[in-house]
C-alpha cells in the first residue's frame, strides 16, 4: 500500500531509519562492552522490542506494570521496571510477570522493597532490585550518601528480593548546553562515590543502570556503568536533534497530516493538534512550535487546540500549502506523540510495509 | 465499590458536580430561548452524551468523523460536525452516519463543500452546512467579508447540501482579562455585520452556532445567537477557574493518584505525568503548574515527565504526604486529560456507581 492511501493524521515509522538507530546502539555498546537494555516506552510495542532484542539487546525496561504486561512476550530475556511500582494490585500483578521471565525493579524506599518482598514470598519467587541514586535529576531518588547505603543494605536482609546494584538516570544533563560536560563530569564524580560506598558495605554492584538517550554515545565515559536503558534512540526527535544527539535524517517517526483549511494567505490549518501530537514543548526551553514540517521547515507549527493545527507561513517562501495537501511532522517529544495513536505503519520509503497497534498505549496503570 | 478499591491512576468523575454543571446550562438556554448542542470532545463518551440530551439538548457536536461514528447511538437527534473535515475517505464514512441522523458540517472552503456535496449526491442525502467566520479567534473561519457571503452562495447552489447559516468559535474571548468586555462587544458588532450581509444576500441565518465554555453564560448578549456548542462546562478545569467560568466546586473530574517516592523532604512524586495528564499549560499564559491537588492546594505541581509528576512541597504547610497516600488532582485542561484514559470511573461521594470506556478516545480520523 502507497502512503497516499492512508487517512490522516496517521503516525508513520520509517523502518529504515529505525534499523539504523537501533544498529547505531547496538554497535555502540557491544564496542563498548556495555549492555542495552532499551525503555520501551517510547515505541510500547512487541514488534519493535523484538528488533532491539534481535540486535542483542540484553533485556527491555518499562515504566508502568501494564506495559511489562504488554511487552513480557515469549523470548524476552527480562524486564527492568524503572519505577518505584506502588500498591497491592500493581505487586500482585508484576508477580505475575515475574513468574513468566527474570523481572527487576528500580526503586527509592524501603516501603515500596517491603511490599515487593512480601508479594514475592508469598509467590516463592524472587525478584531483582536496584537502588535509585539521584545524580542530579532531582526526580526520584535518594542523593548520594548514608541512606542510599542503608536503604541497599535493609533491601539486602528482605527475602523475594535479590539486590543487584544500583540506577540513575540522568536525564537533567544537556550535552548542547555549556555547562553540559562540567554536568557530567559531576555525575561521573557522583558515581564514583556511589560505587565506592557500596563496594566497601559490601553492597552488590554488578548491575549499575544508567543511560538515556542525549547521554547515549557518552556511556563509555562514565566509569561504572553496566548497562544503558534509553528509549528516545529509535525513533529521535525534534528535542533529540536540539540535543545534539542526532540529526533530521535520524528521525524515524512523522505525523501525515492533511491541511484542511487555508483560512487566511499566511496561515494553514492541519487535522492534528494536542491530542495527536500532545503539548510537549521543544525540550529544553521550548521554542514556542510543536514540530517540524519536513517539506516546508520553515513553516511554524506556532499554536495547537485539541484537533486543529496552525502553521504560520510568513517565513515560507515556496508556494503556499493548498487545502488536502498532505506534509509530515517531526515531533518535538516522540514518546508522547506515539501513546497519542492506536496504530503505527512502518514504511519502507513511501509503502506502508505492515501495521501494527501501539499495544502499551494509554497502559497507566 | 469504594473509592480505595481503585488502582491509579484513574480518572474519577463526580456524577453530582457533573450533573448539576449539565443542569446550570440547560436551564440557562432554556430562559435565553437558546439551543444547546454541547461539544462532545470533552467526554468522548455516549453516556454523558444521554444526559446531556435527556436535558434538552438540542443535539450533538464532534470534531472528528470517528467521533461521529461513537456518539451517533440511536435517540441523538442530530450531530453538527463542527470542523472542516477533508477527504474521501472521512466524507464517505461521514456520508454512512448522515444516513442515520441528521448531520451538519462547519466549513470555511468551497473545496470542502464541493466533496460533500459529490458524495451526499452520490448517496442520495442531504447535509447540512454552516459556513465558518473567523470572529477573532484566527483558526479556521473566513473573515467578515464579501468573502464569506460569496463562499455561503457557492455552497448555496451544490446539491446534497442544504445551507443553515453560520458557524463562529468565541475561543479568544476571556473575560477574567481586562480587554475581555472589549473583545466581546468587537464580536458582537461583527457577528451583527455578518447575519446583516447575509440577510441582505438572502442567504439562511436559521442556525447562528457560537459558544464556548467561558463565555457561556454571555450567549444571550451576542445578538442573533441561536445555539451554542460548549463543551469543558460538563466537567470544567483548573483553566475554566482561571477564566472565572467557574469554581473549584465545579470542577467534577479528578486524577486520582499515588505518591510514590519522598525522595526529598520538599519533594513527592505522584504515579501520573504528561502520560496521564498531558502537558497542556494552564490558558492563557501558564503558571508553571500542571494541575491542583485537591487535598494540599499550596503543593505545586510544577514538573512532569511521562510516567512522573513532582510535587514541590515548600509552600505545603500540612503534614508532607507518606508514599502510597493518594491524591486527587484537578487537570490544568480536562478535554486532553480525559482523552489519555480508556476508563472513567463515576462516582457518588466515595462510592464508584459505573465505569465506562472513553469510546472516543484516540478517535484521530
């Protein structure tokens, strides 16, 4: 099937850039000696879990229990829930999981150990465990010292639960900005005294998880890491190439979109606002678009309602858009604009090769 | 079921609030002699549809023919298709619905009108067509002008189409600004301008659809009004109080969520981010907040990620929340907020009565 036969707004996957970004990590971590264990949460799909597994990944993070449930098909290795996972019904169900495939769990308290390890006894298995240090995310976490080390160590005497070392992530950190290397050289500074702490408690460090995906190709600079887990590198985006972290040519996912009204010589309307693309701004600072229109970047996607698009065309110097003309948007945050659409096409240039539902869409729970 | 019997996040519906929200602009139209044919992107859902009609509503409006294709259950009078829906595809589907019920459609091009118009002809219907005019809000619409009338008379003489009138979306409005009144009274002159040309070209003024939740209670001083299409009034929001629409009491939905992770004393994290709220800033301007906790309202909700919302707690004055307390959360925009869950719960007090799908959610095309 021709692109031109599907109906808008439409969220399209180029298979090839996304081969490409995948054997890009892949190839950077076996050089590297590093482990991938990919977030799935930008694509919340089998289907592309299983190319990141068929390029060697060595198992797939989630965020929430119901996309562990979506993604925990035969031949996945293990799953990572990176996130402090709360509550009786949400053990109870990651158990679950547990029994089919090795399941880990990041976490900050010794509240949310105790239930796992109550639930894990109670179902005779065991679940792994690794202590979230914050290194400057200032999201969950504890900071570097004493109770890092004691919440380890109460993890360590709890039964179900296996410690296997420790995560970060370190999203905070933006390579494009100036103070973007003194940024890092602090948290490798951080992790180092991390590590330290824990190998003369006698603390396991053998899984030690960071990684995201602006930070991707600087792994190997931060001494200690084990494995990388970043979920952006599939598919990139607007706030990926602001980043530094990749370019307009690796950006695998577009929005096809139709203009359905010209109402005024410097302004077009497109079928797709917030709830196709979401409100994420250009990450950090925004600056004030929600994406960018491949055949015509200098049109400013400026201003969204919930199913209208406007595109200011003052700085547009080719023929102006006419109404049923199709364009294709890059969009500022990929990870969001996905969970937006029940259903992805992959493409090989302009064919629809296969289709398949974004499974883990709208999985909050 | 008690509300504690609830997993999070969840997406809680106070059925009185919402009730006596639907009552408050029933009975408002009903002493005005206006019509009311609210907008159902805020909802998506058949079953508050049916409260809405069972009091008196004079119809129903989607922006999105998978909307129609949702609402359009048996006993919906008609359905007003408030946007200027382009394609083949979308007008055959549309064309199926307007077998059913009575549909009209909002335009401001004759190429749209000209679509319609082949495939009602084709399938032997009528659709009716209002003409949009860009009263200030500068989306879509034509502006007051020679313009407008020429585009209502072309649409005049297609078959399948029955002109109605006129269509306008008062969105720039906002009365809590200081320039509001002014606003208002620019639009009344230039709605009066527009029926008057109209009228002189002896084009229909029958339907004069206006309407939006902040300025609903003003219909009646904008002269030749005959309905209005609000939408967020069923529920309202964090910008609905903000625009002086409305008090927190009115607000009747909530996210109900989880504290997580304590990782700071000045610091929690809830289970929901952009994922379960989006990012929509509070309108017009922001505060840099993503929504009210009902329970401690000095706490800022001032951060997100997709599965992570912080709560800054340096104003909070209470006892600081323990992880696994649960929190309410009124949204910043409840139409993008009720769109990211597939269930609404509905609830008596504390006691959830009935759940349902969010049918329309993701309904893009």
């Amino acid at each position: 099937m021709h692109i031109s036969s599907l109906d808008t707004p439409a969220l399209l996957v180029d298979l090839d850039k996304t081969e490409a970004n995948l054997d890009r990590a892949a190839n950077y971590v076996r050089s590297h000696g590093l482990l991938l264990r990919p977030h799935t949460k930008t694509h919340k799909s089998p289907l592309i879990a299983r190319m990141q597994l068929d390029r060697g990944a060595a198992g797939l993070t989630v965020a929430k229990v119901g996309e562990a449930e979506v993604i925990a098909r035969d031949g996945v290795p293990n799953l990572l829930l990176a996130y402090p996972v709360w509550g009786d019904a949400k053990w109870h169900r990651l158990v679950e999981v547990a029994k089919r495939l090795p399941v880990t769990v990041a976490l900050d308290s010794a509240e949310a150990a105790s239930g796992l390890s109550r639930h894990a006894q109670r179902a005779g298995i065991t679940l792994g465990i690794l202590v979230e240090a914050d290194l400057g995310m200032r999201r969950c976490g504890l900071p570097p010292g004493e109770g890092l080390v004691r919440l380890a160590q109460a993890i360590s005497a709890m039964g179900g639960l296996r410690l296997e070392g420790l995560m970060f992530y370190p999203g905070h950190i933006n390579l494009a900005a100036e103070a973007g290397e003194q940024q890092l050289e602090t948290l490798r500074s951080e992790l180092r005294a991390v590590i330290e702490s824990f190998r003369t408690s006698g603390l396991p460090t053998d899984v030690v998880s960071g990684g995201s995906t602006p930070t991707l190709f600087q792994s190997h600079t931060i001494e200690g890491i084990t494995e990388i887990r970043p979920g952006t590198y599939v598919f990139n985006d607007r706030t990926q190439v602001a980043a530094g972290a990749c370019t307009w040519q690796d950006c695998a996912v577009t929005v096809l979109v139709t203009v359905v009204s010209t109402p005024r010589p410097d302004a077009a309307v497109i079928d797709g606002g917030s709830k196709t693309f979401t409100s994420d701004p250009l990450r950090p600072g925004g600056d004030g678009c929600f994406g960018r229109v491949v055949e015509m970047p200098s049109a400013r996607f400026h201003k969204m309602n919930e199913e209208h698009g406007l595109l200011d065309l003052r700085e547009h110097a080719g023929p102006p858009p006419r109404i049923g003309q199709r364009l294709r948007i890059i969009p500022n945050h990929v990870c969001v604009t996905v969970n937006m659409h029940e259903t992805a096409r992959g493409l090989r240039g302009e064919t629809v090769q296969q289709s398949w539902p974004v499974a883990g869409r709208g999985k909050l729970q």
